[in-house]
C-alpha cells in the first residue's frame, strides 16, 4: 500500500521557480513532437530532442530531462494520442533517486546549479510512516495562491495481510462522547466540548462586530479549529487501533444523512465534527495494522436494545438507555455500540449463525410503556 505525505517546504522561489517553469517547457516540447512523429517511444525521443534540450536549458541537471521525458511519453500514451496533456506554467515536478536524497528529515534537492537542502517539519501522526516505510518519490508542487511550496513525498509498505485473528468492536461516535466502543470504552472529551464553546463563542463575536479584522481573525479560526479537531481525531483514531485482540473496527454509516429527514439533533450532531474525517484516520492506520474498518445502517441503534433487541421510542434520555421492554439499563451511547457491533455480525449472514439470526429480530414497539395499545412492526 502507498501512501503520500504532504509537508510544505521552505524553498527558495528564485532557484525552484525557473526549474518548475523549464521543466514545463521540456515537457511541452515532448507532448508536442509526439504526435506528429506518430509515436511516445522514450529512445526515440531521447534521439531527436535530448541534446536539444539540453542546450536550449543548459542549467537544468539532465537526470530532470530524462525523467520529464519519460513521463512525457507515459502521459502521451495514456491519452492515446487524443490530447495533448500539456503542463502548465509551475505545474508540479517529479523527483527520483537520482534527483532527491532524504536523510532523517534533511531533504536535498536537485535544482538549477548546485543541490538545495531543506529541513522538513514533519507532523506526529506522519512519523510512523516516515521512519519506517519506504519512500518511493516526490513531487515538487507549487501553489501561485498561496506562494507556498510543497513536498509530496510517496511512501510505501506491503499491505499486512488481513488474517489476524481478533474480535469485532462496535464504534458509537457522538458529540458528548467523541467515540463509545461495545466494549464499553468511552473516548470523551471534556476538552473538546469547552474549546468547540470557545470557538463558537468567537466565532459569534467576530461575526457580530463584522469589522475587516474581524474577518480575518475568523478565517485564522477556521485553521485553528480544523487544526484542532483533526489533531483529536488523530489521537482518538490511533488509541482505538492500538486496542488489542480487535480485528474489525464497526462504524455507523454518516454518509448523506444530513441530506435524509433525520431531525435537528442528529443533523447538528454530524454537522459540528468531522466524522467522515475520523472513519478516514481510522481505516488507514488499521489498515496498516491488518485491521479492518466496516460500516452498517445507523437507523434505530440509538432506540434499540441491545438486550433484547426491542426498538422503542422514547427509551432513551439524554445519555440513559432504558428498556421498557426487559428493563435493561445501560450508557445510551454504550448501548448504541453494542447494536452497531450486532448489526454488522447480522448483516454478514455467513458470521452469525442461524440461531443468532434467530433471536435478533427486529421489531419496533410504538407507544413507550407496555400499558398502551402497542404495535409490532417487523
Ligand atoms: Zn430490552
């Protein structure tokens, strides 16, 4: 499996800039001769143009030339002859073996003249990757927004084959509680909730007072509150994987739930943190692991017991579950875990054996005490 790391760079836009540009050209030129030589076969045209690149960019190192022409003719071939995939201006640069070397996290780079050196700054939840996996590439990007430089460095490691033995773990993500496991787990924050306070509280007073700095004190905010949710679901995702004997991790399926009529609370619930976010860090650093993340229907796991199985309105209060049914009494999202464990066990019908399948019928009970007319709904 791959995997690209992306770190902005501190480079001098004076030497990589010109690079990016020539580089460019020599592509073009590439992209150009091809069809009207009826073909993107590398040593011919490493015949007919490499000693006129050459001169025409004399201060570009010719391993860029060799390269750029061969991914020249790969991007020709790929489009069969029916475009021409020409590059823009600053368009992004490959790097190689022969073009870049990295050394702890001292990255020397090759460039117009002599080889520029750049010290990386790279990001925790990276260093695993980074210290052990095998770096494959890079490619030099250049935002003309931003003026910013990156390094999109490519890594790879086998993929860990996914025969470990393990148990299967429901995931309740929430608000209150950022993730509930059915092994009743709780990943809470405290913290989160005071800064997501925090950063709404001024959020609004900025809005309020709507002043140029104070816009621009929001969007600063933005970052600080992206930054901030992210760094949590990293430290979150990465304890839940570390937990051992789990081989499948269960989640909720989020995706277009906001789009269905499932009510204000469930929409601001998915709406105030980025979940899609936390399945994504979960699924690839288990994935690293052998480990596996799969997703189930989220209707009725809050309302369900996970007892006896019973959906019921009204059985939930605030973070109490409380079965009218058998009087089971658990953490409601806790409960909620169990059910979206079960319900993956149920739904891969070659894991549950027929009497579980049995047992865990699903019915919904209309009316929340047993003294009312009620309803059985299959
Ligand atoms: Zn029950």
């Amino acid at each position: 499996m791959k995997r690209t790391v992306s770190i902005p760079a501190q480079l001098n836009p004076s030497i990589f800039l010109p690079l990016l540009e020539q580089c460019a050209e020599i592509f073009n030129a590439h992209v150009d001769w091809s069809p009207e030589n009826k073909t993107y076969n590398k040593s011919k045209a490493h015949a007919a143009l490499y000693e006129q690149m050459k001169k025409k960019h004399s201060e570009v190192p010719t391993a860029f030339i060799q390269a750029v022409r061969d991914t020249a003719m790969e991007a020709v071939k790929a489009t069969a002859f029916k475009k021409r995939p020409r590059k823009k201006k600053y368009s992004g640069l490959r790097f190689d073996k022969r073009t870049m070397t990295l050394r702890g996290e001292q990255l020397s780079l090759s460039s117009m003249g002599k080889r520029e050196r750049v010290v990386l700054k790279v990001p925790d939840y990276f260093r695993p990757i980074f210290d052990s996996w095998k770096l494959k590439g890079a490619t030099l990007t250049y935002s003309t927004q931003t003026k910013q430089f990156w390094i999109r460095l490519v890594y790879e490691t086998e993929t860990p084959s996914l025969k470990i033995a393990g148990t299967i773990l429901g995931i309740d993500r929430g608000i209150q509680q950022l993730a509930v496991t059915s092994e009743g787990q709780f990943f809470l924050n405290g913290n989160i909730r005071a800064a997501q306070r925090r950063y709404l509280y001024n959020r609004k007073t900025a809005q309020a007072k709507g002043t140029p700095s104070a816009r621009r004190r929001l969007k600063a905010m933005g970052g600080k509150e992206k930054r901030f949710s992210r760094d949590v679901n990293h430290r979150v995702t990465k304890q839940l994987v570390s937990l051992e004997g789990v081989k499948t991790y269960v989640l909720e399926d989020l995706k277009g739930v906001r789009n269905k009529n499932r009510g204000k609370k469930q929409n601001k619930r998915i709406g105030s943190w980025p979940f899609h976010q936390f399945g994504f860090f979960l699924a690839y650093k288990a994935q690293m692991l052998g480990k596996e993340v799969v997703y189930v229907d989220p209707r009725y796991t809050s309302k369900k017991c996970s007892c006896c199985k019973e959906i019921q309105k009204g059985s939930r209060n605030k973070s109490k579950y409380h079965c009218r049914k058998c009087n089971f009494q658990l953490h409601a999202d806790w409960n909620a875990a169990i059910n979206i464990r079960d319900n993956y066990i149920l739904s891969s019908t070659s894991k549950a054996s027929e009497e579980q399948v049995a047992v865990i019928q699903p019915s919904v009970m209309i009316g929340n005490n047993q003294s009312q007319a009620y309803c059985l709904v299959q």
